[in-house]
C-alpha cells in the first residue's frame, strides 16, 4: 500500500486544488488526516520505512551521482536534517558540499602513425581512459608484458630489466603470460592492471605506452573499451591501445619478428626472456581523452552537544578529547546502471536501479539514528553524513575526507552504514572493528539489549565508505547485513526491506553512540594490516565467473550470496547457499583464496569446482567467460 504513497498524496492535492470552496475544508481535513494516519504508520511504527520508501522511488531515478535523481534525494535529506534540528557543518552555510568528479570518458580522436600508415578509427586505437592528452612521437622498444613485480616480492621478474626505455614509446602485451604455471600467473596477474603497466612504463622514463592484445589472448588484436575512470586528470603518460593491425605496422620495421611469436616467446613467463627495441620504428602517437566533468554533492549537518563538549574546531583547554562522533552512509545508487557498475540482466538493462537496501536502507539508518540522538541530551557533536559517489568510487567521502570542515583528529568514531535493510537469521555483520581495540567490548555491551547475531570482522579495507575514515585514522564500524541476488540490479526495491530489524539497527548503533558519548575516553585508532594487495585493483581480472561472493561470511570457503543470471556459475549449477571450497585444484578458505583462484582459470576451460550444499561436498564444472 505504502507503495503507491506519492500517486496518493498527489492525488488528495489534486483533489485540494479543484474541489469547490464548500469542500476545500473536506480535502484539507482530508489531506491532514491522510498526513496524521501516514505519520502514525510511518513514524510510529518505523523509524526508517518512509525514508527508504522515499529515496527509492521511482521519481528518484537511482541517484545516481551529479544527476537529477541525487539532487532531489539530497533536498529530502536537507529536510530531514532540519527536521531534526540538525546545523549545518561549522564554517558551513549548507547541508550540501559540492565536489567535482570525472562522470565518464570517451575517445575524442585518437591517432597513431606507424611504419608509414596511419591509424584513425577507434578499431585500430583508442586511448586508455588514463591517459593523458597529448601527442608524442618516439621510437618503439617491444617490453614484453611490461609487468614488473615489485622487488618485495621476491619474484624477479621485470620486463624492463635490460631495457632503457628513456624517451621511448614503449609497445607492451596486454594482460599476463599464457602458458606460465598457475603459481607464476597468479602472480604476474596481480600486476598486469593496465594502470599499474603505465606507472611502471612512467616511473622508467616512457613517452608513451601502447598494448596490443596478442594473438594468443582473449579479445586478440581488439582495442580495449574505455573503461569507467573517474579521474579528473591524466596519469601522467600517453596511453593506449591499439589493434594487431596497427602492432604489425609498428612490427613491419623487424622484419624477423611476427606478433604471434614475439608472444610465445613471453608466454612462458621465464623472467630472463628480453624484450627488444624496434630499429627504425619512429611512432606518432595522439591521445584524446574527453571527461566528462559533473558536480555530486554530499550532504552533511550535525547535531549540536548539549553538555560537556564545544564545538570549538581548534581545542582550547578544558575541552572533552575528541568531541565529535560521525555517522555516515552513501545515498547514491546506480541511475540506470549506466556507469557500468549493474548486474543487471540483458531484460533489464537501463532501467532504474532502486537501491533500497544499497544504500537507501543505510540512509534510513543514518536518518533513524540521528533522530533518536536528537531527541535526547548530547555530550558529544554528532556530525550526520551521507555521502554521494559511493558507487563510483567513493568519491564523496574521499572529496570529504580531503578537506574536511571538522578535523577528523577530532573525530572520537565514525559509524557506516552500508546495505542495512536485508537481515537474514538475525545476522548483523559488523566490519572494521579491528581499527580499535575499543570495540570489542562496546559492541558486546550494546548487543546485550539488542540481541543480533553479530558477526564482527576486523577488516577495515571494505569497498565502502569506512574505508575512507579508516585511512584517515578514524576509529571506524560498519553496518552490513550482508549481500542478496537483487545486488546491484533494478530488483532492489523497497518492498523486499525488512524494516523491523532494520530500526532494530538504528537503536543498536544509538546506543553505540551513546556509548561513546558517555566515555570520557575516545577509542584509540588502531591500523590493520591490509591482508590482499594487488598491483593495481582487480581490473587485471579477466576471467567472468558469474558469482555473487557473499562478503559477510565467515564460512570456510567462498559462500555464494547468489549467481547472476546466464553466467557461468549458474550454468554449472551453482546456487546461493552453496560454499565453493576448491577451484581450479586450488583450495579455498576465504574470498582472498578465491579472487586469486580467478587468476589462473583459463578462459573456456572448464574448472572442477568443489562445493558444499546442505553438508554434502560436491563438485561441477564450471567455464569461466570473458570479462570485457
Ligand atoms: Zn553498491
């Protein structure tokens, strides 16, 4: 019923506006009442149905960063911040802060001149979506896979190990050796991100780097499609890509050496196999990246203290330590996918992705909790996030973080929030309690009252927004309750929220606040160690499985939080519930193990999985696709 609420308010205005006088006092009594019974329903009944209801909606498009829909879920918040009593941040005279972004890229007119030919068409080259813009002409040196494993590893291996590559163009193979052993792929995966190839190409003196996609590859002699960058510059070299046309043009100057087995002889992945420079191969290459430059707004007040601590931003004697406490949650969504981050099925591409549980339920929270903290007295500031970008990047809560209005040394805690609307068993994850050794304990004390089933990870390194207080050595939680098949796709609506333990959160996480408010004492921050860290994010990925990892587990194995419809996973008859223990010969203990594991499947070959369901171990063969 709730669902039709915006139709029917509009309806009675409607009404209101054309009815006679004699029955405008019927449609306003009518109208109040309406108000009165929704807030009755609302507002006693939950603290958080209204506010997910409200930024979910249709009208809101999917709020998807710099666009209308964000705007208009912004005003809501605005609203709910006054509602409450809440100020804007000191210094600030709105709830908005405005930061820019980079929306999208597009190849403006890419060229390359090669060995008397010149290359126009975006089938031959196209810059990487990193690139910067310029026009560079050099001479070529073939530097293998143009992978350089970091000396900490202890690996040995570096492409350009016997190469002076100084003022040169370099011409690298896209991704990593074919036929390496699984150990030596794993790892030479882990930094063939093409990002973290024209870093090391950069950091040696390289004009500019070209990939080609070898012929013994996935995807052989195609340009690369831009991928979503939200940079707002350049990375500081020419780069791009171009096809095996355009390679053999440059080739054309060595006429003892073919692209095919120039390949082979790096597919091995023996380190002492040498890459060469190309006599007489003087290259011009152009660059265009356009970016597409929008303005996202986070939204950001707080709510005063009442007793004890001032706001004062530089502390004076006599102050509480650390007198703010934040709450945060990201409020942006997909739109309608169009930023390449949906799983969304072919049937339903392009359509609005509702985002109720991510994250219009933590901003439910968010909203739910500062309402109940505003209601009573204070002894800290509690500064009231919500944060757009999320979905991109995190790049609000990094634009934030870069120029905070509060300090974040003052900051005593920050609490995220971040798909809270989908309980299942009373399991309530809560992530990054590692960053104080405070929390074990104020976790315990407030779980007496609220009885979760909590699930505590340490981990801070969350593809969330904690990720960014913790960087900023804020002692930081986050609220999950763990991920579903609707993830990320248009199915992600507000009907399937669990509002009763929803705004049992909200009175949990108050009392944490609470806590931390009576604590003369501020937690102290604690660093952890980042468990998995790979040469230039998952991009050097290139394998599609089709899984939906459910990252609140703490199952031996990888449990499947669900599989994407017509993927490999689905078609090996993989299904949520069941826990992935091996792959591919390779054990699997956690989601680590297996986002290695992905490293060494072949593409099109099929992989013995190993599985739980329901206590039986089973095994399917699983072939992996290829992710664009
Ligand atoms: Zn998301």
């Amino acid at each position: 019923m709730t669902k039709h609420f915006d139709e029917e308010r509009l309806g009675l205005f409607e009404l209101r506006a054309f009815v006679p006088s004699w029955q405008t006092r019927l449609g306003r009594v009518l109208v109040v009442s309406w108000l009165i019974l929704n807030a009755a329903t609302a507002g006693a009944q939950s603290k958080t149905r209204a506010h997910v209801e409200t930024l979910a909606s249709p009208r809101l498009e999917g709020r998807l960063a710099g666009s209308t829909g964000e705007k208009l879920a912004s005003d809501y918040l605005v609203a709910e911040l006054q509602k409450i009593g809440a100020k804007p941040l000191p210094g600030q005279n709105d709830f908005r802060l405005a930061f820019d972004f980079t929306a999208g890229t597009r190849d403006g007119g890419s060229t390359l001149s090669a060995g008397g030919r010149s290359f126009t068409t975006q089938s031959d080259v196209r810059a990487l979506s990193f690139s910067d813009n310029a026009e560079v002409t050099g001479d070529v040196v073939f530097a293998g896979y143009g992978i350089v494993v970091p000396e900490t590893q202890d690996f040995g291996y570096d492409s350009y190990a016997t190469l002076d590559v100084k003022d040169k163009v370099v011409l690298v193979l896209r991704y990593f050796p074919e036929d390496a052993d699984q150990k030596t792929r794993a790892v030479l995966a882990r930094y063939a991100d093409l990002r973290y190839k024209a870093l090391a190409a950069r950091q040696r003196g390289a004009k500019a780097m070209l990939v080609v996609t070898g012929p013994r590859s996935p995807n052989a002699g195609e340009t690369i499609p831009m991928t979503f960058d939200t940079a707002l510059a350049g990375s500081g070299i020419v780069a791009a890509s171009i096809s095996g046309a355009a390679a053999n043009a440059i080739l054309a100057a060595a006429p003892d050496k073919t692209l095919e087995a120039v390949q082979k002889s790096f597919d091995s992945g023996n380190p002492h196999v040498a890459g060469f420079a190309i006599p007489k191969s003087t290259v011009t290459i152009r660059a265009a990246v356009e970016r597409e430059k929008r303005t996202g707004h986070n939204v950001a007040g707080y709510l005063p203290a009442t007793e004890g601590c001032a706001v004062r931003l530089t502390p004076a004697a006599g102050d509480c330590v650390k007198p703010w406490v934040a709450l945060g949650a990201h409020y942006d969504h997909l739109g309608h996918g169009e930023a390449g981050n949906s799983l969304a099925g072919k049937d339903e591409v392009s359509k609005v992705h509702f985002g109720a549980d991510d994250n219009a339920s933590g901003s439910a929270a968010v909203l739910g909790v500062a309402a109940t903290l505003a209601s009573q007295p204070r002894k800290r500031n509690v500064l009231v996030g919500f944060w757009s970008g999320e979905e991109l990047g995190l790049i609000g809560s990094t634009a934030f973080a870069a120029a905070p209005p509060v300090p974040l040394d003052r900051m005593a805690a920050y609490l995220n929030f971040d798909m809270v609307g989908r309980m299942q068993d009373n399991k309530l994850t809560i992530q990054a309690a590692g960053t104080s050794a405070a929390w074990a304990k104020l976790i315990e004390q407030a779980n007496v009252a609220a009885g979760f089933d909590v699930v505590v990870q340490a981990d801070p390194y969350q593809p969330t927004d904690v990720a960014t207080f913790n960087s900023a050595s804020v002692p930081c939680l986050s609220f999950f309750t763990g991920t579903h098949a609707d993830y990320h796709k248009p199915t992600d609506t507000a009907d399937k929220i669990d509002y009763e333990d929803l705004d049992r959160i909200v009175d949990f996480a108050a009392a944490i606040v609470r806590r931390l408010e009576d604590a003369t004492d501020a937690p102290q921050f604690t660093k952890v160690e980042q468990q998995f860290q790979t040469g230039g994010g998952r991009a050097g990925v290139r394998v599609f499985t089709g899984t939906i990892p459910d990252y609140a587990s703490d199952a031996k194995g990888l449990l499947l939080g669900g599989v994407i419809g017509g993927g490999p996973a689905e078609q090996a008859g993989l299904q949520k519930g069941d826990v992935i223990v091996e792959i591919a010969g390779q054990t699997i203990a956690n989601i680590y193990d297996y986002t290695y594991a992905l490293d060494v499947l072949k593409i099109g070959q099929p992989a013995k999985v190993v599985y739980m369901r329901d206590g039986k171990r089973l095994e399917t063969m699983l072939t992996p696709a290829a992710r664009k």
